[in-house]
C-alpha cells in the first residue's frame, strides 16, 4: 500500500476551499434598497427595488427598509 506525503493529503484538502474563494464577497451581498418608480404614461407611483420595465422613472430617493418604509428608530433608553 503506498504512503501519501502530507503536502499531497494536505493539498488535497485545501484545494477545493480555494477553488470557492472567489465565491466570498457574492455571499455578503445586501439587499437592494427600495425606490418609488412613476410611469411615463399615465403618472402611477409602485414600490419597487428595480424598475418595472421601459416607460418607468424613479420618482423617490433610495429606501433602506423592505416595501419603501423607512427603517425604524431604535432608541436604547439606559436603565438605572
């Protein structure tokens, strides 16, 4: 039976790990914030995180909260 040198097993190991590291940043990704887009048309505002197709402009600054809410203040009150 032939004995396997360490740095092959060790490569072995490490070797599908860094074939996935260029994968890191995809996963930390955040969420797309929210706009309020006005048809071109006939003025109608919608809620959307992108636009909802040709004939559609933003009509809002970006939204941090889901559904264009702002997000909600917290406020930490110390006790005593």
């Amino acid at each position: 039976m032939p004995v396997v040198p360490r740095f092959l097993f060790a490569l072995a190991l490490l070797l599908p790990l860094l074939s996935l590291s260029p994968l890191v940043p995809l996963v930390q990704a955040a969420p797309a914030p929210w706009y309020y887009w006005r048809s071109m048309v006939n003025g109608v505002r919608v809620c959307a995180q992108t636009s909802p197709g040709h004939g559609w402009e933003r009509d809002s600054v970006a939204y941090e909260g889901p559904g264009c809410h702002p997000r909600r203040k917290v406020l930490i009150v110390p006790m005593r």
